[in-house]
C-alpha cells in the first residue's frame, strides 16, 4: 500500500466518523484547528464481529455527544480505526494513529486477543488504553500502568453466575463443563473450579472444544451419560449459539444450561425464544440495570438507534464516559495526570458506585446473572431477560498474577 | 465405557449421514463437469435459509424441506446454464473460477435479504426431545435427520441405478463423448446433474436448520468438510462419498470420547493420511 492511499483512506474514515457524529449532534468533532484532544476508537468495523465494532462506536458517540464533544476546554477528536479483529492490524493501527494523528486515549478491543496486542504499544507509546474483554491477563499478568479493563474479572462472573445457582437451585450439584479451547476457555474454566470449590459444587466432567465447532451432539451426550444436574457452557460467540441449539434439540428438561459468559444479547436474538427460555446467564451488562446513569443512556441510545444498547455499546459508552470523568477530576488531558486520576477512583458509572483498581486497573464492578424469558413473558422484542441477581466479589488478591505495585 | 462409545457411534451415524447427503450432491457435480463445485456450500446455505423462510411463512416441516430441495435445485440449474454450460469450452479454471464467484454472489444476496445475524428454527413438535436407550440420549431430530438423509440417498441411488435418466447421467460421467454420439443430450443431462446435486446440497441444510441454524458462514464451513469427504471417499468414485461422510462424522464423534479437543483436527490428518497412503481415495480408482 502506498502513503499517499493510506492518507486517502485515513481522511475518508475521518470524514466518515465526522459525519456520523455531526449527523448525532449537529456538532463537528472533526479537526479543524488549535485545542484538541485525540481519543479513538479501535475495534473490529469488518469481518465476522463488525457488529461490535460498530456498537462499541455508537456507545462511545453517546458519551462525547453529552460533553458536546468537548472536554476542559478543548475539543475532541474522534479517530475510528478497524482492526479486524486480528491483533497485527490492531498493532499497525494504534501504531499509526499514535504517530501520525497524536492519539492519546484509545478503546479498544472489544477481543481481547487484539486488545492484549495493543496492550504492548499502549505502555510503548505511553498512551491510554480502556480494555474490554474476557482476558484475566490485562489486570493479571500483563498488566500495565496505561491499560485499563472495563469488562468484569472472569472470577467476579462465575463467582456470581455459580452463587446464584447454588442459592435458587439448591439440589443441583453436579456440573458438566464444555468448554473452549483456547485462553477465554481455559480461563473460564479455572475460575469455574475455584468458584465451586469455594461453594460447595461439584464438577463432574469436563471437555475441551476446538474454537469454530459446529458440532456439539457428541459432547453432550457424553455429558449427560454422566447424569449432570447443570451443563455449564464456557465457550463463546458462534460456538455458543451452536451449542445451545444442539443441546435443545435433546429435550432434556432436568438440566439446567449455564453460561457464565457465553452469550451476549445479540447472540440471544439469534435463538429462537423456545430455545434460550429458562437459561442462566451471566453478562458483563444488561439493558435493565437500575441506576440513573444506566436509566438515561438506555434512553438516549434507544432514541438514536432505534434498540437497546448491550455490552459492546455499553463498553463504548461507560469507558469513554469514565475517561472524561477522570480527566475532570485530574484537571488535565495529559495521560499520566489522569492515569494517576483513574487510579483509586470511585464515581458514579453505569452499574452505580464503582472503583477503579489502583494497582490492577480492574474496574470493580458488579456482574450481571440473567434468566431468559418464556416467549409469552416478553414484553417486547428487546425484553430477553430478568436480572436475577448481581455479585462484585472481586478476585482474590492471592491469585491475582499482577506484579505492579 | 462401552456404552459410552455406542452411544458415539450412533450419535456419528447420524451427523455422517448428513456430511454423505452433502458431499454425495458434490459427487454427483464432479462426476459430471469435472470440475469441484465452489458454490456447493452457498447452495448448503440457500436449503438452510429457504427452509427457515418457509417455516416462517407457517408452511409445515416437509413442505419447507421439499422447498429447501426445490429453490437450489433450480439456482443450480440457472447458474449450470448460464455460466457453467458456456464456459465449457474454455479452460477448467473459468469455471472454477465463475463458481466462486457465484458462490460469493449467492451468500452476499443471502446476507442482504436475511441480515447479517444467525437464526433459529426449532424442529416440528414430535420430532423434540430425545430417545432415553438408557445409556445415552439420542436426540429425535438427529435420529430423524440421519433417516431423512439416508432415504434421500438411497431414493438418488434408485434413480441412477435404476432408471433410463440414470443410466444417461452414468454414462455422460463415464464417457462423455460416447454418450454424445449415441444421441444423449448430454448439456441437459448436465443441467440436471447440477440441478440434483444442488439440491442435496440444499437438502442438507434444509435439514440442519433446527440443529446448526442459519448463519452467514456456515456454507464456508460445510464446503471444507464435504470436500474432505470426497478426498477420502475417491475424487473419481460416485458412492465413495457415502461411506467417508459416516467415517467422518464417526472419526467426530467417537473423539469427543478420548480427544475432545481434537475431533475437528482429526478429520483433516484423516484426509491425509488418505492422500498419503491412498492418493485414489478409499472408493477411487487410480
């Protein structure tokens, strides 16, 4: 690729993000001249998870529509680039963004494969990062003083999931796991061990899936000759819907499916109501949360868009909006002014009073245990759950592999 | 233990029967242009969305399959005789070359007119829920699904073997220009060769709608398993595609028993090693 291409291609996604943020509010973010700061928003506009892309993008234009794009007197520039989901492209990015446009504060990624790929140039480059993803590392073993994890710790999600489980289904002992084989997975089921070791429940079995499986019969009845009482579900995306349609197509009514990160409400959408009513599943955010923060950003995003905004949106919105808050609170735009900011802070977010890890840079917050609706109990084609219940309990620190001090 | 493994087999008789069902459409295809038909899992796909389209317009389960058979089928033929039948003449790489190409075409319209997120369908009501043997589930739908598939088979077998129509299509794959000069109207018997094989194709994802659903790459993900099939079933062999599919669905399903892990892996060192030892295939002749 020549230069003189990669700047027509930089302007037109420029123009593109101009647009669609003026068309949002009237305003122009784009550069013009003088005072501004650069944020972006690194995430997967092409391929198989666009979609998130695309989301993490509407959340973050949420956030800096309510500060008229403008933060301490300067005014915000918003840079869009796609990574492709793929973690070199992701690099070459942030790489150019931070040379050639001045980016100081970046989201991204909505996979944490590319996210912990960006997560070197971030400490490099001495630029923000506001992760997402199911990682452990990002706050555990590669965890850096310019990266930042929005998503909950994989111990938080099954520690509430598994809680919840063991409270309302009290004679259900025997889990069966299925599970991903790669890092999600893998961590996934590490803290599905701790957490049942800590509650009393017992794990039966487990199997370990290629990623892009499509067939899961085999699986199952492999699981239920073990006669489990719960089937737990440690696999994501694609996979995940595949496995949930298969394990219907068994009929058995006595196990309890659960996901304790394994579906997201776009994927939901994809199972018929019949298929995913009664399950058990844990998300890292869910449209119904009740605080005012999360009441008037559901209000907003449903005006702009038409739904209700789900994880990847409410990523977009929180981190960009958490990012804001900070640099009020230190005063400054510079990253190691709201870095020492971020650290230790307690505001007021989507999820109600949250912190922010000073050493880890985990954001302590709850996590979300939902139950999908019966077909007949829906009062809308966006009402796919119940909150059953939430739990914050953070990681123990004695398994936390985080060496900053 | 033993039990376990019964319970895999019958569990991999039945996902085989549906990788015959598609790779045997594919068969059928080769045997008659020699060329590999690339838009054979796009067409996988269309079954799949044309099934999900009628169920949603309240026709019953049997008529959506039938409607799943009938709408590839008759792409096929459109796209035989109108790309393929004209680039006949010309190298074999054009019409490798139009049949991508018509593959990319036919999953982009897919994705314009169902939309980018997967769907569901569930199964008709008595075909819910599974048979308790008492060692293991077996769920109905896969049950039925192996059936369907191993009718369907066994229905084209009688028509190839059995019929003036098959006896033409055996002919026109065995000596092509000998079938010409006895009179055969070979473009047409090729135009339904195409259509048939098609059709399989659409069949069988008719038939996994309500275990696999419908999604933008599931066409991408069938097509790598059926041409295995056919890799080790003999590229030349009409019939060895039926006996691969059901060793790969066994090959699946028994190593979720010892290597979980490992079972889609596995299917690709069983290709080569056919490649390997049997360069011909198991069914081939060299």
């Amino acid at each position: 690729m020549t230069s003189g291409r990669k700047i027509d291609r930089r302007t037109v996604l420029k123009a593109g993000a101009a647009a669609l943020g003026s068309s949002l509010t009237g305003l122009s973010w784009a550069q013009t001249a003088g005072d501004t700061l650069t944020m972006g928003v690194l995430s997967q506009q092409t391929g198989t998870f666009a979609y998130a892309g695309d989301l993490v993008l509407k959340g973050t234009q949420l956030a800096l529509e309510e500060r008229q794009g403008s933060i301490l007197g300067k005014k915000i520039n918003l840079l869009v680039r796609d990574d492709e989901g793929k973690p070199a492209v992701g690099v070459r990015r942030l790489t150019e963004a931070v040379s050639s446009d001045k980016l100081k504060y970046f989201l991204g990624n909505f996979s944490s494969a590319v996210g912990l790929a960006e997560l070197e140039v971030a400490r490099q480059e001495q630029v923000l990062q506001y992760a997402a993803g199911g990682s452990e590392d990002f706050t555990g073993s590669r965890c850096s003083p310019y990266t930042f994890q929005w998503s909950a710790h994989a111990y938080t999600a099954l520690r509430a999931t598994l809680e919840y489980v063991s409270k309302t289904l009290p004679d259900k002992k025997k889990i069966y796991t299925i599970t991903a084989d790669y890092a999600f997975g893998q961590s996934l089921l590490h803290y599905t061990q701790v957490a049942a070791k800590e509650l009393g429940l017992q794990l039966v079995g487990n199997d370990n899936h290629p990623s892009g499986e499509r067939q899961f019969t085999q699986y199952f009845t492999k699981a239920l000759s073990t006669r489990p009482d719960i089937i737990c579900l440690l696999t994501a995306g694609a996979d995940a819907v595949t496995a949930v349609r298969q394990f219907n197509s068994f009929g058995v009514k006595n196990v309890q499916i659960v996901g304790p990160w394994t579906l997201e409400v776009e994927q939901l959408r994809e199972l018929s109501p019949a298929m995913r009513s009664g399950m058990i599943l844990g998300l890292n955010y869910y449209q119904d949360i009740d605080t005012p923060v999360n009441k008037s950003f559901v209000e907003r995003y449903l005006k702009a868009y038409k739904n209700v905004p789900s994880y990847a949106a409410a990523y977009g919105y929180d981190a960009t909006r958490t990012l804001l808050l900070a640099m009020d609170k230190a005063k400054s735009v510079e990253v190691a002014a709201v870095m020492k900011a971020l650290e230790g802070m307690q505001f007021d977010s989507i999820f109600g009073p949250t912190a922010i890890d000073a050493r880890t840079h985990q954001t302590v917050r709850p996590y979300y245990v939902v139950q999908c609706k019966a077909p007949d109990a829906m009062k809308n084609e966006f009402d796919l759950a119940t909150i059953v219940a939430q739990g914050d309990k953070p990681q123990p620190p004695e398994l936390n592999e985080c060496k900053r001090t | 233990m033993v039990s376990l493994l019964a319970a895999q087999l019958l569990n991999g008789l039945a996902i085989g029967m549906i990788y015959a069902l598609t790779a045997f459409g594919l068969s059928i295809i080769k045997g008659l242009l020699n060329v590999p038909n690339f838009a054979h899992g796009a067409f996988y796909a269309l079954g799949a969305y044309v099934c999900f389209a009628a169920l949603q317009l309240g026709l019953p389960f049997a008529l959506a399959l039938l409607a799943a058979f009938l709408v590839p089928a008759l792409a096929g033929a459109v796209v035989e005789r109108l790309g393929v039948a004209r680039l006949m003449r010309g190298p074999y790489l054009y019409q490798l070359l139009f049949l991508f190409g018509v593959a990319l075409i036919m999953e982009q319209l897919i994705l314009i007119i169902w939309g980018t997120s997967g769907l569901s369908a569930t199964a008709p009501e008595w075909l819910q829920g599974a048979f308790d043997l008492g060692f293991t589930y077996l769920p109905k739908y896969l049950v039925f699904n192996g059936a369907m598939a191993a009718v369907t088979i066994a229905v084209v077998w009688l028509l190839i073997e059995r019929t003036r129509l098959g006896s033409q299509i055996r002919a026109g794959i065995d000596k092509r220009e000998m079938a010409q000069c006895l009179g055969i109207n070979v473009a047409g018997l090729v135009t339904t060769g195409f259509a048939l094989g098609a059709g399989l194709a659409g069949l069988s994802g008719g038939l996994v709608l309500p275990l696999l659903g419908a999604n933008s790459t599931m066409g991408a993900e069938m097509l790598s398993i059926a041409f295995v099939v056919l890799v080790i079933g003999g590229l030349g062999s009409l019939y060895g595609a039926l006996a691969a599919g059901v060793l790969v669905g066994l090959i699946q399903s028994v190593s979720a028993v010892f290597a979980p892990a490992a079972s889609t892996v596995l299917i690709y060192v069983a290709m080569v090693a056919t490649l390997m030892i049997r360069p011909q295939g198991l069914f081939g002749e060299r």
